[in-house]
C-alpha cells in the first residue's frame, strides 16, 4: 500500500517537472533559415514517406489530433502552434530535438529534413514559401574579402564576407567562415564555424574571458574554410574585447637577483646555505685527503728508521 503512494507521489513529482519544462526557443540565428529548394508536389509526397516512417509514431495523423501520450505531449503537425514556427524554427526543432523527441541531425540529411518541413506545411493553406537567396559559390566570385567588426552592443565579432562578381561586389553567402584569437604558437579557433547568410554575415561568440594583452586587446584572425574555392582570403584586425592580462618579462620579479622585488628571504637562505655546506664537504674532502697522505709519510719514515 504504501509502495503505491510512493510511486503515484514520484510520477506527479516527474510530471510536475516536465510540464514545468520551458517554451523550447531556438536560438535567433537558425530562426531565419531557409530551404535552398522550392517545396513542391514531390517534395510533399517524399515529405509524407519521411513522416510516416520517422514521425507518426508520436505525432500521429497531421489535424486529426491523434497524439502518442507523453510528457510534453507532442504537437499536431496542422496545429496553429506547430505552424507558428519559422521554417528555420522547425529545422531547428527537429534536427536537435528535444526529450522526449528523439534528435533527427543523425537521422535524417538536411533535404531529408527540409523535405519532411514541405510535407508539415501541407496542412497549412495560408503558407507561401521563402526560398534561400541563390548562394554564391567560390567559383562564381573573385576577389573575396572577409571585413570585421566588434558589434559592441551584442557583444559579438561579425564578419561581412564580400566578392565580386560582373564587376560589381556582392555578398557571399553560405561560405563557412571560422574566427581565431592569435597566440603565440598556433591560433586558437573562437566560437565555432559559422555559415555566412545571405548578406554575407556571420556572427560570433566569443567567451567573456578570452585573455588579451596588457591592455585588453586580442589580435583576431578570419579565415574561410573553404580556401580551395575562394582562395586564401583570411582578414585581421585588433579589437579590445579580451581580459587584460601582465605577463612579466623574464629579467623582471621572476628573477633570483634583482632590485625590483627582493627575493624571499627563505629562498635566500636556504641557497646560502646550501652554497655553504658544499663548500665545507669539498674542504672536509680535502682535509681528509691531506690527513692519509700525512699519516702515510709518517708510516714510510717508521719502516726507514
Ligand atoms: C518519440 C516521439 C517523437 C518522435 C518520433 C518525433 N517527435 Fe516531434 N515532438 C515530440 C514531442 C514530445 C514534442 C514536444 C517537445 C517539447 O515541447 O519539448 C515534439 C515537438 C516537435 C516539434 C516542435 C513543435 C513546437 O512546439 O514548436 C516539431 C517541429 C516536431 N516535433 C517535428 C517532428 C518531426 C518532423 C518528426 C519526424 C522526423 C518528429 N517530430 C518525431 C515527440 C516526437
């Protein structure tokens, strides 16, 4: 009996916790993610094959509410609150998952992804969808050049990568760019590569206590990934976004004789020491030394005598 109540108290308990569990916001750069593709007739039907395999055990038939039972519930696909997401926000969503939904990154390919997206916004007559502005590839521009800048007020490092194309300069888009701090042996990769959008755009993060020199400054390093197709175009600049950090020069404090900081006076001593009691071992060695070859002699003159 009293095995009951204590499973029935821990099932409110989890429920009370998963129905706790927050709105599920995808992050504000993947919201505005686009296909590359125009959904059609085909990529609906694909779309439905997808869901049937991958999705309908828990999100049942799309407007008929049919639902699997769990916590959170997962939402009907012709729903208003599966439809007010973004197309990015679904791709999002479903790439990542979340618990109990499974994560899709593995699952599925990105088409594979957008494909099923077509077939969700089915179900949803008043859709009209944007396409992905035509990417510029590497072959298509010259001259690529990467501009950057500290966006202060959101406290992020964004790259404007640019070419041209027809004589005219035009952003690249959908180049993966990757940001560096230099060091002195090697760079160290900030933040992760991100794809340019269709502005030619990518934002950075970089970590609140990123080390730079005495001053704050971190001297910063964009390179595109893909150097085959754009060519070497990588851009550097200083910005005065990392922690002050003193790095003393060698001749300085760390020094066992110097006039600035004085050595502690155990170091001192003990060295004194130490210096002293060799010295007294090598004099005791000597004397040692001294005292056979004297007691020798006096021996030869015995046997002499
Ligand atoms: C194991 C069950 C399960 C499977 C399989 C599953 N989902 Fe889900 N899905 C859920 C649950 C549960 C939620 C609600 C999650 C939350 O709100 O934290 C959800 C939420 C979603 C959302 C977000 C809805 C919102 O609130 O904005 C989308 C989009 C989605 N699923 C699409 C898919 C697609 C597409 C597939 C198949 C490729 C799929 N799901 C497979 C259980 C599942």
């Amino acid at each position: 009996m009293k095995k009951r109540y204590l499973s029935l108290l821990l099932i409110f308990v989890i429920t009370l916790r998963l129905s706790a569990q927050q709105e599920w916001i995808v992050p504000a750069e993947n919201l505005s993610k686009l296909s590359t593709f125009a959904f059609s007739d085909s990529t609906r039907k694909a779309g439905m094959n997808l869901y049937i395999t991958n999705c309908k055990s828990c999100h049942g038939d799309p407007g008929k509410n049919n639902v699997i039972k769990l916590v959170p519930p997962p939402v009907d696909p012709a729903s208003d609150r599966m439809q007010a997401n973004t197309d990015g926000g679904m791709y999002f969503k479903i790439s990542q998952g979340r618990m109990p939904m499974p994560t899709f990154k593995n699952i599925l390919s990105p088409t594979d992804v957008w494909v099923v997206i077509s077939y969700l916004r089915s179900f949803n007559p008043k859709y009209a969808q944007e396409v992905a502005p035509k990417v510029l590839t590497g072959a298509m521009v010259q001259n690529v050049k990467i501009h950057l800048n500290w966006l202060k007020e959101k406290d992020q490092v964004q790259a404007v990568v640019s070419g041209t194309k027809d004589k005219i300069e035009q952003p690249v888009a959908g180049a993966e760019v990757k940001l560096f701090a230099k060091r002195y042996f090697g760079n160290l990769l900030i933040d992760e590569a991100r794809n340019t959008d269709a502005q030619g755009q990518v934002l950075f993060n970089f970590p609140k206590d990123l080390p730079g020199d005495s001053t704050g400054y971190v001297q910063l390093l964009a390179r595109l990934s893909d150097e085959e197709a754009y060519g070497e175009s990588k851009s550097e600049t200083t910005l005065q976004i990392g922690v002050p950090t003193y790095k003393p020069p060698l001749n300085e404090q760390r020094a066992m004789w110097n006039v600035v900081q004085k050595t502690p006076i155990w170091l001192l001593l003990s060295y004194t020491f130490t210096v002293l009691a060799v010295w007294a071992f090598i004099f005791y060695v000597l004397f040692q030394i001294r005292a056979i070859s004297k007691s020798g002699l006096s021996k030869d003159q015995d046997t002499i005598d």
